[in-house]
C-alpha cells in the first residue's frame, strides 16, 4: 500500500485502494453495474462514496491524544495523529510520492509546508470534507 494510501485508510476511507485508484474508465464501470444487476445480486450494489468528515475524525483523535499535536500546520504532527512514520525519510517518500517539485524536497521546510498542503488537497480530491481554509 502506499504510504497515502495509509493515510486514507488510517481516515476510514474503506478500502484506500479503491479510493485512489480513478483510473477505471466508464465503461468498465457500467460493465461491472450491468453484470451485479443481471446475475440479482443484492449483496454486491454499487453505491457512491460519501465524503469522510476528516476534520471531525482528525479533531477527535486530537482530543483523546496527550501530545499537542498542531496537525492543521504541521505534517508531522498530521503524521503523528494517524499513528504512522513522520520521519524525514518517511516525508520524503510521501513527498515523492505524491510528486513534490526539486526545489521543495532541497528544503525540508519548504517540503513539509508543501506536503501539508497537497495530503489536504489529495483527501480532499478522494471525497474527504476539508475546509478551504485549510486548502
């Protein structure tokens, strides 16, 4: 899984594979709805996806955690909150991963303000609710 992957899934966005996964094309998806619908399987519908209320799950989290942890400006402390590696290292992969510019992974600071900002816009491109205050 990939390291946003565990980010969505730690969010309780399902199954974080499908989450991130939006290249499937139309017709691959009607295909799948005509074959549910034609075998009478009422177990495998397709439903939408709705959108997961990040801010209340990560301000709960917040709450019940004895560090004080800033995760609306901080990406470790973001990191932190979810239980997963905030390290250096691990930033750097979440960083490459998601396709930081050279000139911001040359920075760590400049890479951490980046990162904050594009995890928000990434959860919020895969159906989390974020505020645009903290887009």
């Amino acid at each position: 899984m990939s390291f946003f992957g565990k980010i969505l899934d730690k969010l309780g966005f399902g199954s974080a594979k499908a989450a991130t996964s939006s290249d499937k094309s139309d017709e691959v998806q009607e295909t799948s709805v005509n074959q549910v619908a034609e075998a009478g399987s009422t177990t495998n519908k397709v439903e939408a996806i709705d959108a997961v209320d990040v801010v209340s799950i990560l301000e709960d989290k917040a709450a019940k955690n004895p560090q004080k942890l800033n995760w609306k400006t901080s990406i470790v402390d973001l990191l932190k909150l979810l239980d997963l590696d905030s390290s250096y290292a691990a930033r750097k992969e979440l960083a490459t991963e998601l396709g930081c510019p050279a000139s911001a992974m040359d920075d760590s600071a400049q890479m951490n303000m980046w990162l904050h900002k594009e995890v928000l816009k990434k959860i919020a491109e895969n159906g989390g609710n974020i505020p645009s205050s903290l887009l």
